[in-house]
C-alpha cells in the first residue's frame, strides 16, 4: 500500500497531470491510508493490538486531516522469569511512526524541595535516588554514635524529623534542616562525623557523609528534585514560580487555541490544560522528569507553541521558536539556505530606507536575531528584530516613521 501511494504520488508532481487527475490520484491516497488505519486499529479477542496498554480503546482515529494516534506509548508486558519481563505487543507509535513531531522541552525546571517532596522523587547525591535505611552521626566529645533509621520514612521532610528525633532522644546537640534542595546537619556544640554502616547508602544517597569531624554545618549535595505531576508551579524554577498569566497560543493543522493555563497550581493543572485542548498532542513530562515535551500525535501536520503575549511558553521551555533554537531545525529539518559570503535578505523600512543581513555562520535564532539588529544599526535603520509576543516566529518593529510598507525580500 505505501508504495502504490508512493508510486502515485510521483506520477502526479509533474506538471503534466491536470486538476482532475490529480483529485483522483488524492481519492486513491485518501483510500490507502484509510486501509492502513484499518490495519492498525486491528483487534484479536476484543483488543486492539497496536493501541499499547490502552487495548479497549481504538488507537487510530481521522482528526485535523490526518490520522491521530491515540492509543498508548507503553509495553504490555507478561513475566517471564522470577524477575523478568517481556514486552509482547509492538505499539503504534513505533510500527507506524505515527507520532508526527514533538516539541523537546529546553528548560530544567528545577523545583524546589520542599517537606512533602517523596524519596523517590529525588535522584539522589549519587544519581542512584534515596535508597532508606540507617546511617550513624557521631558526636565527637559529646554523646558519640546515634544511629538515625529511615527504614519507614517516605519524605524529605520525614527524613529531617527522624534525624531530630535520634538526637533528642540520644541526648546530643545536633539539628537537621530542609534547605532548597538538600538537608543540612548543624552541630550543637561537638563536632559530628556522618558515615553509612556497612554497605548501606542512604547518607550517601542524602549527599551528608563525611570525612572528618565538623564543628560547621553540614550542608548537603544537591538531591535533584524531579518535576512530577504534583508538584506546584509555584516551586518551579527554584521557588520562584512560572508566569503563567499570558498562557500559550497552540496551533496543530491549521487549528489554533488559546491555552489559558492562568489558574494551574500544578504541573498536571497545566498537562490536562494542554491535552484537553481538542488538537490532539500529548504533553507529558519527560524521561528524565527535568520538564516538559509535547507530542503531536497527527501524522503529517504541523504543531507549532507560541506565547500568547506573554512568557510562558518560554519559562516551560516548549516554545517552538525560541532564543536557542538552531537553525537546522527549521523546514521540516531542511535548515536555512544561505548564499556564502553574500547577503542574504534586503530588509525596506516603512521611510524608503534599506539594509542588508548576511546569515552566513548562524547557529541559532539568536544569532539571525543579533544579525539582523546589528546590520540594522550599522545601516542607520530603525527597525529592530526580536521574537514574538504574539504565537511563534520572528517580528520586525519598524521606528522610522514612514508611510510605506515595511518589507523583506532576497537579497
């Protein structure tokens, strides 16, 4: 089937098919691709084969003029062994490469800690997570070892009030703390040592083992808080919170919505404020639980996240367009095509005045950004190029006060 579409498509890029025989050859595509979404909606027993774990549910579906693929991304997997599993099913996703693009979030959205963060939300001194059990701090000079049991503890905040319950109830000095992301230990008078006993790991685990006695404060490493879908939004970039005022314009084959995310207390206010939008992409937090990235699950279509005259879509790290992004990624991959060592565009102000920018060597938009601004100034034009405020791409501000049209060509 792919190659008779494939086969037909090439026989009608010419320009010798006329406009009928090109609508007929669409009909003959339209009729492929509703045979290959009937073969991947194909069931056995009752369930769909390709849908994942979501096996009740037909995975493949016509939207936005495509076909969307809403099925699951996961294995359904059977024990093999004591301890193995196997997956047995192939998803979609991966047999039809049915998930068009995605936008991979840029920002680690670094959230603070705080006393209900759960253990295994942390990734650990030793990027090994938390792993519970006991460890000893000793007094030096004063009550000697306490030995500190977090056996049954299942929080941040639980590990700081087991460690002050072993002091106190060993009669020593010393008192444990929550910092922004990690613990810190404050003699109370005699100097402490903190080591794991035997092969446990759990103080290294908490970044706090020690060397030598210490008469300072023991500040942990850093635990590497993971981004989860309840943690607030407000203890987000290290405590001081995403804007979410402006919210994100979404625009998925030739659809657009204005997400308005301006009441999210959580990141999952935000992942069901994007999902529920009705332009079928998934958002979902990422493998390495640092941020955010959005799936398009049309085939075919374009998925573009822009602000909606605000900073949001920037602060989450999923604008399409951003500051970072590199210029081989844009046209489906296809990059920028620049003329070397010549300008590239003739940009005409509003007052009649022009200047040309030569793209050669840009990496990023950036740099096509600084490019433009800074053959605008050496030019004597006042037109400046920045992102825009509104959806996603480029915009150029014109300050010369002409009537004209402002206007960008070739070079």
């Amino acid at each position: 089937w792919i190659i008779d579409a494939q086969s037909v498509a090439r026989q009608n890029t010419g320009s010798l098919a006329n406009a009928d025989e090109r609508r007929a050859a669409a009909e003959i595509v339209t009729s492929i691709r509703e045979q290959l979404m009937t073969v991947g909606n194909r069931t056995f027993e009752g369930r769909h084969l390709f849908a994942g774990r979501k096996t009740d549910e037909q995975p493949f579906v016509s939207a936005l003029g495509g076909i969307a693929y809403t099925g699951d991304t996961n294995d359904v997997l059977i024990r093999t062994g004591a301890n193995e599993l196997e997956a047995i099913n192939l998803t979609g996703d991966t047999l039809f490469g049915a998930l068009s693009s995605q936008v991979v979030g840029t920002v680690d959205l670094t959230p603070i800690m705080t006393e209900g963060t759960r253990l295994e939300d942390l990734t650990g001194a030793l990027n090994q997570g938390i792993r519970p059990g006991s460890f000893e701090i000793i007094e030096d000079g004063g009550v000697g070892t306490v030995t500190v049991n977090l056996a049954d503890v299942d929080t941040i905040g639980g590990v700081v009030d087991a460690i002050n319950a072993a002091s106190t109830a060993a009669g020593a000095g010393f008192v444990a703390a929550l910092t922004d992301n990690g613990i810190s230990i404050t003699p109370g008078g005699p100097a402490v040592s903190i080591r794991d006993i035997s092969t446990g790991t759990t103080a290294g685990d908490l970044g706090i083992v020690t060397g030598e006695p210490s008469s300072a404060a023991i500040t942990g490493a850093d635990l590497g808080v993971a981004v989860t879908r309840t943690t607030r939004i407000a203890d987000l970039a290290g405590g001081t919170g995403i804007d979410l005022t402006g919210g994100l314009i979404l625009s998925n084959g030739g659809r657009s919505a204005v997400i308005d995310v301006s009441t999210a207390e959580t990141v999952q206010d935000v992942l069901n404020a994007i999902n529920n939008a009705g332009l079928f992409v998934r958002a979902e937090i990422n493998d390495a639980r640092t941020g955010f990235n959005v799936l398009n699950t049309v085939s075919g279509t374009t998925m573009t996240i822009g602000e909606n005259d605000g900073t949001t879509a920037t602060e989450l790290g999923i604008r399409t367009l951003a500051a970072d992004t590199l210029v081989t990624s844009l046209n489906n991959g296809g990059g920028l095509r620049t003329v070397d060592g010549k300008t590239d565009i003739r940009i005409t102000a509003k007052d009649g005045s022009s200047f040309e920018v030569d793209l050669d060597g840009v990496q990023t938009i950036d740099d096509v950004l600084t490019a433009i601004n800074d053959a605008a100034t050496e030019g004597g034009v006042t037109v400046t190029a920045d992102l825009a405020s509104v959806g996603t791409g480029i915009q150029l501000t014109d300050a010369t006060g002409g009537t004209g049209t402002l206007s960008v060509g070739r070079a």
